[in-house]
C-alpha cells in the first residue's frame, strides 16, 4: 500500500519536493530558532502574500511575486529589529497584517479566479511542478555551502552576537543574509504546506532535535532527518485518508513536537 | 602616556534624554587591575560597551591602545554579563572557547591544530579540560564563567574586559576566580565592572567608581567620596556589606 502510492508521478514528485524541503527547513529552521527569529519567520511567511496577491494583480509568476514581496520584508523587519529593538515585535506584527492585506485587496482587484489560493494559503505539496522543485534543490544547495564556508561566524553570531561583533565576525552581514535565505525559504516551504503552516514546519525539527546534540551543525542534520520523517508520514497519513497533505504534515510534526515538549517538562522535574 | 592602554577623555553618554555617563575622564596604565565598581544602572556596563566600540560616545573620546576602540576590539578579551538565557544552545565547552580564535581564521576557513592547542592550555589553566566536550548547559555557574573568560584569553589579548565575572558563581568560587585573574594580571591589563565591593576589591590594583561621574582612586582605596556617589546610605554598606577591611581607608 506505501509503495503503490509512489506509482502515481504526481506523489513521487511530492515526495521529492518533500525531502528537499525539508532540509532546506531543518538547516534555515535550526539557524531561525537559535537566533530567536521564529516570530520575524512568521511575519515574513505572511507578507509574502501580498506578493502573491501583486503577481496575479500584474500577471507574474505567483512564486516571484511572493519571494520579492518576502525579501523586502524581511529586510525591512531587519533593519527595524536593529534599530528599534524595543517595539520590533510590533512592527514585525503590523508588516505581516499589512502584507496580508495588501494581498487580499489586489487579488480582489484581479479579474477571475483562476489561481488556486488556497494552494497558497495551505500548501499543494501534490502540485508541485518540477521546474519549482529543481529550483528548490538548487536554492538548497546554494544554503549547504553557505552554511558550510560561514559555518563558524554563523555560530559566533548564533550563540553570542556582541562577541562575535568584538572579535570581528560580520556579525550584520550574515544577520541580513540570514533573513534573506529565511524569506526565499519560507516562499518555497509555502508550495509545500502553506504560508500559514510554514512556521511550524520551519521551527518544531529544530526545536526536537535541540534536545538531542551539543553542536549547531548535528541540530542542523537532526532537524533534516525530523522534517523528512514528518513530511513523508503526513504525505503517507493524507494518501491513506484522503485528507489535506500540508495539514497533515504539521499535525504530525505538533505531535512530536507535545511530545518532546512535555518529555522536557517531565525531565524538569 | 604610551604606557595608557585605555583613555577615555571627557565621556558623554546617553541613551534617551537623560545623561547615563557624564564628562567621564580616566585613563588605565598597562598592567593595572581596575575594578569599577558602583551601583546598578550607575552606568559601569555602558562604560564597558563604550570601551568595546559597541556604542557611540556622544561627546568625548575613547582610545584603546592608542587607537579607535573599533580598530582593536579584537585585541580585547571581552566577558559578558552573567546570564542564564542561552543554556540550552547546543555547543560545547570547546567550541565556545575556540570562538575566541575566530579573527585569527579567515573567513571560509576552519579552526587549526594550534587554535585547539592554545585553547587546550587555556581549558587546563582554568581547570575545566576535563568538560571539553560537555554541553554548556550541564555546567553550573561558576563552570560556565570559566568557560567564558577561557574564550576571553583565546582572543590572546592584551586587555581583559570582565562584566561582573563573579556574578552567578557560588561564594566559594568566588575566590578561585579572583586568584586566576590575580595570575592572569601578570601578563595583562585587567578592567572588571562589579556592583558589590565583595571579595575582589582584596585583589584589585586601583578602584574606579562610577554613577554617572566617575571617580578614580590608584591606589585601589575606597574612599569616603565614592561611597558616597554610589551608594545612598553609606554606613548601612560600611556595618552590613562585605567590604575587606583593607580598601577602606582611615576614618577620621
């Protein structure tokens, strides 16, 4: 019954998409949670939206609209969150309602609707085309070398940002290239489970597998293997049941994330 | 003059309309062991960060080792203020003091066989070798302050900067901390910020205090004036605190 499901093109693809998304999420994700970003992620996830709602408004490619849309975003949530570090979260806050909106009001404008929102809004894992998920396994290995070549100044900043300051990382550089690879990331998860999911997938393998090692880069490797066992057991769950694949992913993820989270709780004690 | 390895020269400083440091004007010699002491919010921390280059003065002039203190931050070994808030960060031990190498590595590059052995005699001098490998959130206080100003000496500096290095550590690692930066003087200058005139003020050179003014004393003297400054109600400190008899200078 598992392997028949793969007969089908459509669910191979999905597949696909699903594992390399979910090493993209398990590496962005693990540098997103120890830096304490996971909010600023959510509010990126949900202006890009207004980038959606601009492409089809302008007839470009939904997925452009929405990463160009994102980057800027997530540049300006940047540069606030260095200046204004007080009321961040309420900026932060207001962009994402504002790219919501924004999105809304330009698709109402657009004639017809032809697009399927809802693929963006809650993922179309089983949708995917292949032009997109070639993209994403580029963009994912782009983010591996990255991670590779900056690996050491990505931790200074990570776990100490005023030291790796003193000691010369470049601490602002990497914080805006962090944000930038958050946004393109966060537009390619979208296809997946939605911009509305995408949080969940992005943070809950990090924040398992933080339990488990003592070093960024396992929590990194870590977090792949997660996001690919909850990716393909919730594809499996929606084949199975015929329910929503993107939904069922994130609940099999906020499973093991409850779990994990009262192990934790439990160990306190 | 060459022999001032900081000189800070009529300081100004505020972070909203009121002053947080004012006209603060001092000058460390090389070798000295500087405590600066004075209560919380008196602005010691932001004399620090001033120091390190990480803000601005508004008025004033700053010079580390002659230079801008942006030019040479990475020649200072810089300990943070005591906080519990990044114990669950998965590194350890040795990876956060090998942080203090990473100016020396370019970037792209990876740490060499001589960063581990530098930090290697670092670890065994402050006596936490043997938890190289251990998550930094399985030490207690005291461990983890060590692990920190073990980053602070990878740096090789020739400056050591310490926010409260005894804050967060059990009383009876308090001492044992103070004795290794006693040791450490001998080869660098040492500036530590502490809000209580505790144990280390036995093992300090010269006192500087700070509540907005500064005053400097050489010879490492409390005197009536900076308890004064600092603290409201200076006989409640002289009968409770637990200032070592020594610094305090002769009542008259």
């Amino acid at each position: 019954m598992m392997w028949s499901a793969l007969h089908f093109e459509f669910m191979r693809n999905a597949v696909l998409a699903g594992i390399i998304i979910s090493i993209l999420c398990g590496i962005i994700g693990t540098l997103i949670v120890v830096n304490r970003l996971v909010f600023m992620t959510g509010g990126i996830a949900h202006s890009a939206y207004g980038g959606i709602g601009i492409a089809i408004y302008t007839g470009i490619p939904p997925v452009f609209g929405a990463a160009i849309f994102s980057l800027i975003a997530s540049l300006i949530m940047g540069a606030v969150t260095l200046k204004d570090r007080q009321r961040a979260d309420t900026v932060i806050g207001v962009l994402w309602a504002v790219g919501m909106a924004i999105g809304i009001i330009f698709v109402d404008l657009s004639s017809g609707y032809n697009v399927d929102l809802m693929g963006y809004l809650f993922g179309s894992i089983l949708a995917v085309p292949k032009e997109e998920i070639c993209l994403s396994a580029i963009f994912t290995a782009i983010v591996i070398a990255g991670v590779c070549i900056s690996y050491k100044e990505l931790l200074a900043m990570s776990y100490d940002e005023e030291f790796g300051i003193i000691i010369g990382a470049p601490v602002r550089l990497l914080y805006f290239l962090l944000l930038s690879f958050t946004a393109i990331s966060v537009v390619l998860a979208m296809r997946m489970v939605g911009l509305i999911l995408v949080i969940a997938l992005i943070s809950i393998p990090p924040y398992i597998s933080e339990n488990f090692v003592s070093s960024l880069s396992k929590m990194m490797f870590l977090s792949c293997l997660f996001g690919i066992f909850f990716t393909l057991s919730g594809l499996y769950l929606s084949y199975c049941f015929n329910i929503s694949p993107g939904a069922s992913i994130i609940l099999v993820s906020g499973t093991a994330f409850f779990m994990s989270y009262i192990k934790k709780l439990w160990k306190k004690k | 003059m060459s022999s001032n390895v900081i000189e800070v020269r009529n300081l100004w400083f505020s972070y909203e309309k009121e002053p947080v440091l004012e006209d603060v004007t001092f000058s460390v010699k090389k070798g000295d062991f500087l405590a600066i002491i004075g209560p919380n919010g008196g602005g010691k921390s932001t004399l620090l960060k001033l120091i390190l280059g990480l803000l601005k003065p508004e008025r004033g002039e700053i010079k580390v080792l002659g230079k801008p203190p942006q030019k040479v931050r990475h020649k200072i070994g810089y300990l943070p203020q005591y906080s519990f808030s990044n114990t669950s960060f998965p590194i350890t031990v040795m990876d956060v003091a090998l942080m203090g190498r990473l100016n020396r590595r370019g970037f792209g590059k990876r740490y060499t066989d001589e960063d581990r052995k530098k930090v290697e005699e670092i670890l065994k001098r402050l006596g936490i070798w043997e938890y190289r490998n251990t998550h930094i959130g399985n030490l207690s206080g005291g461990q983890r302050q060590r692990v920190l100003i073990a980053r602070a000496l990878a740096v090789e500096p020739e400056i050591l900067l310490l926010d409260e290095p005894t804050a967060g550590v059990d009383p009876e690692y308090e001492t044992g901390i103070c004795e290794i930066l006693k040791e450490l003087n001998k080869e660098m200058t040492i500036v530590l910020v502490t809000h209580d005139i505790g144990v280390i003020s036995r093992y300090v050179k010269s006192i500087a205090c700070v509540n907005r003014k500064l005053v400097f004393h050489e010879e490492g003297k409390i005197t009536e004036e900076m308890i004064k400054m600092a603290y409201e109600c200076p006989v409640d400190l002289i009968t409770h605190g637990p200032v070592p008899h020594r610094v305090l200078p002769e009542h008259k």
